[in-house]
C-alpha cells in the first residue's frame, strides 16, 4: 500500500482511486458471474475472486485512510 499513501491526502486523486476501484470491483464480479453462470469453475475464476478481494482491500485502505470513516465492504447478491 506504499504507493497508495502518496495519494491519501490528496483529495482529487484519492476520489479518482475510489471510483477506480469501484469500476473495477463492478467489472470483476460481472465477469465472476459471467462465468458461475456457465458452470465454469477454472483457476481463471478464481483469479477474478482473488483479484476482486484485492480491490476491496485497497479500497477499505482509501476510505479508512483519514480516519474518519470506518469501513466493513462485503459483497451481496442482488435480488433478481
């Protein structure tokens, strides 16, 4: 998370890392689901789950960062 900390006070480029984030934890488990949807459970899969998990790390990092916002992200099933 070095790298990260050079950008936790700056205000623009924390946000555009968020919305970053946020893009690719939508996109990740779209392609995650993509696949659950095709009965392909392949290591490929699993390195989307990993890398989604990763993301969500990094983001709990920015919106911690200050302080000021204590965050718990977990992922949900949305109602169909």
């Amino acid at each position: 998370m070095e790298s990260l900390d050079t950008i936790i006070h700056n205000t623009e480029q924390r946000a555009a890392a968020i919305a970053r984030l946020l893009t690719l934890i939508e996109m990740d488990t779209a392609i995650i689901r993509r696949h659950h949807e095709a009965h392909d459970e392949s290591v490929y899969i699993q390195q989307y789950i990993e890398l989604r998990a990763r993301n969500l790390t990094t983001l709990t990092y920015l919106l911690e960062a200050d302080g000021l916002l204590k965050a718990n992200l977990q992922l949900g099933n949305r109602a169909a």
